[in-house]
C-alpha cells in the first residue's frame, strides 16, 4: 500500500501497543492499557468492517453454565478449576455490566433454563440426582444455590416435565454492548484500523515488525485477541470452532422468556423480544465445524429448522428473519489461553464460547501482562 508521510506518522509511527481483534476482549485490553498508560499511543487491527469472530455474531447469553455442562466438565476438569472457571465467568459478567452499564446492553435475568429431551433420561436423572452436590460445589461463586427444578411453563415439545433452571443467568443485547465497548475505545483516543489482517510477525530487539495485508509497521507491544483466528498468528491449543445461529420473524404473543439449552449445550435459545433466536448444533460435526470460514452447513441448517419446529415451538407458526455464523476459540481444556508469548508478544485466546462472560475481565487481564 502506498501511505503518504501523514498516513504513516498519524496512524502507524511510534505504536507503543497493538491489538489484533477489536471484540470484547481486544476491546476491554485497550481500555486497560490506556487506564494504565495514559499517554501511550495505542493501536487496533480488525479484519473485518465490524468485529469479526463471535463478539457481534453470540446469541447475548451471559453464559454461566447450564448443570450438564459443569457435570461435562468435570469429567475433564478438576473441582477446584471448575469453580475457578464459573467464579470467571461471574467476575466476568460484573466487570461487563460496571463498564457498560445494563440498561446500555439492555441486560436482563430471567433465568437460564435447561430443557431435557425425553430421550436423554440418563442424563436428566444424573442432573437431578447430583443437583446438591453442584449447588453445594458453586456456593462459594453465586452465595446460595444457582440451580433448581422447575416445570416446563412455556409448552416446549418433547422434552421432560421440568427444567433444571440456573437462576443467575442473564441475557444481553450483543449489538449495544460492543456498540458501548467501541465508543468508549473511540472516547479514549484510541485508533482502530478495519478491514486489516494481519498476516504475520517477527520480533526484534526493541519490539516487533507487523505485516499486514496493506502495510507494515512496528510495535513496541503486540497483544494477540483473535480467539478463534488465533491459530493464524500462534502456536498455541487453540482451534476455531464454527456456531451457526438464527433468528425468527417477529412472533405474535410469544410467552418464551429467558435463556434456554439442552442437550449439554450444544443447542441454545432464548427470546429477543418477540423473537426466537437459536443455535447450535456443532456436535453434528466437530470436525467439519472446526473452521474459521463463515457460513451455513445445510445438516445444521436443516436439524436446527427441525428442532425449532418440533420441539421449541410446535404449535407456533414461524418464519426464519436471518441466519448467520459465529467463529469461537476452543481445545481440550476450557481454561483460556492467557499468557507472554516472547519478550514483546502476548495472547489472551481460547475463550470456549463463553466470550461474553469472561471477554471483558480476559482482556483486563491480558493488558495486565504488559510492562
């Protein structure tokens, strides 16, 4: 690209720190940054117009956890990083509505609901069953019990008489909250470039040599958020993980109010005002959904119309509005990927579809990280 004099010494000259992704954590990690160094000159690289990856794209959970998710979990996690995990999330979360504000991303708690289909008795009967055990785990993060059975008030199809409902569970609109995120970023005098990718980096002595598809620069600091792109740029256990979504024609009368998953989370939905929004369905085909390439597979598409029609709202005539894709960072373990990569590089990735609850305290920390 050819940059004039003014275009390289306004935008590019004496970066002291620069953040690829614009989300909620490279968002939050410029925020930081500047609340620490108030006078550096700070820089954001974004690939797409608007945020890409998952920030923009969520379904606006606050993403807490539903009780199979934490039992799944601690098959693979000990009890001591499943609350550190949860406790994150709820920090997260608190960090998230002080900044922004909750009537500003129109914050709402009415519970998040997991539903169990009638063909998952095993699974229904070991939630239920160690429901005290779980309470009794994660006292310590919510300050009395999170979780409790309920009757399936709203009608859904095919599923079991009750819920196993997480009371703290909240919902958001994604739109407003990164809306807040970046005037707040804009209000700090900090630039973002869009519509930028970069393509690689080499680190020297006093910083690190940037190339992007446009240009190149140097950085004193380079601050790696892309989550799910992340394995474009580092060697790190984090791999991208595709999650497909849609939202109904407005509904005329529709009761549906909360949050709602079943099938251990791998399906979710919840009301947009008037509106079923819905997701999911990546379990279908973890491989072929470990892709950082939007997009629709016609499998997902069709099971998601399916359950939608069967089981979410079975007597309730609906018309798909929209359908679109997320990209979220995921590996085997569900711990984020926080750490100083070399003298001036350092990331704050894998974040494992719960972007919304701990973005905002991961991007804190990552700027923490720095001198």
């Amino acid at each position: 690209m050819n940059l004039s004099y003014w275009e390289y010494k306004t935008w590019l000259s004496n970066i002291d720190f620069t953040i690829v992704g614009s989300g909620i954590v490279g968002l939050n990690c410029a925020l930081q940054l500047h609340k620490r160094f108030p006078k550096a000159k700070i820089l954001i690289l974004e690939k797409g117009f608007l945020p890409q990856g998952a920030s923009t794209k969520n379904a606006g959970f606050a993403c807490f956890g539903s009780i199979s998710e934490v039992l799944s979990d601690l098959e693979r996690h000990s009890e001591e990083e499943i609350v550190a995990l949860v406790e994150q999330r709820w920090k997260g979360i608190q960090l998230l509505r002080k900044n922004v504000g909750d009537d500003t991303m129109d914050f709402q708690v009415h519970g998040g609901h997991e539903l169990f289909l009638k063909s998952s008795t095993e699974l229904y009967q070991k939630c239920e069953n160690r429901l005290a055990e779980i309470n009794s785990l994660l006292k310590s993060v919510y300050g009395s019990d999170a979780f409790h059975l309920g009757p399936n008030a709203f009608g859904f199809n095919k599923v079991k008489e009750n819920y196993i409902t997480n009371i703290f569970e909240g919902q958001l609109d994604t739109g407003k909250m990164m809306n807040a995120l970046l005037q707040l970023v804009h209000q700090a005098g900090i630039k973002i470039l869009n519509s930028i990718t970069v393509e690689g980096f080499s680190e020297e002595v006093a910083g690190v040599d940037v190339k992007t598809n446009l240009f190149e620069f140097k950085t004193k600091k380079l601050l790696i958020a892309t989550n799910g792109f992340a394995a474009n740029l580092i060697n790190e256990e984090v791999k991208p993980a595709r999650a497909q979504v849609l939202i109904t024609e407005p509904i005329e009368n529709l009761a549906v109010k909360g949050t709602f998953h079943f099938d251990e989370g791998y399906y979710y939905f919840r009301n947009v005002g008037n509106r079923i929004l819905f997701g999911g369905g990546r379990n279908l085909d973890f491989k072929g959904e470990e892709t950082d390439h939007f997009g629709c597979s016609k499998q997902i598409h069709d099971h998601l119309d399916k359950l939608l029609r069967e089981v979410i709202l079975p007597n309730t005539p609906h018309q798909i509005d929209r359908r679109w894709s997320g990209i979220m960072g995921t590996g085997h373990q569900k711990k984020p990927i926080l750490k100083q990569i070399s003298n001036h590089v350092y990331c704050g990735v894998r974040l494992g579809g719960m972007g919304i609850a701990i973005g905002s305290a991961i991007g804190k920390d990552l700027a923490d990280l720095t001198e």
